[in-house]
C-alpha cells in the first residue's frame, strides 16, 4: 500500500463549509463564513451567492437558509 495514503488516512477529513462569495477574481473567490471569517476558494461563483467550500474549493452551491442561532 502506499505510504503517502496511509498518511493521509490518518489526519481527519477536511470539514465542509457553507459562506457567502464576496467578490471573485481569475477563478479565486473570497467568501465570508457566518461566523465572520473570510477564506479564499478556486471555483466557479458569483458575488452574493452562497457555496459549500471544502478545502480551498468550492463544491457548489449551497441553498439561501436562514442562520439561526441558539443556545443548548
């Protein structure tokens, strides 16, 4: 087996996110998460569309749900 994949088994998988594209440029879309965070993705979007992201590129779109938050 391949020693590389066997690394890369070990580290947990990589979270997929939801957040807002904020603006793009040349393939790279900025995109605002709802906590407030910003990160950058390769992908195709448009400005003010919401997408899942997963490790620096975007999955696709997302739908347009209302953040609620509460407490437990």
């Amino acid at each position: 087996m391949n020693l590389f994949k066997q690394f890369l088994d070990l580290l947990p998988p990589r979270p997929l996110e939801v957040g807002t594209v904020q603006s793009t440029h040349n393939g790279i879309a900025t995109i605002e998460l709802p906590g407030g965070g910003v990160l950058q993705a390769r992908g195709e979007a448009t400005q003010g569309q919401r997408v899942f992201v997963r490790d620096g590129l975007i999955e696709g779109p997302a739908p347009e749900l209302e953040w609620i938050e509460g407490e437990v």
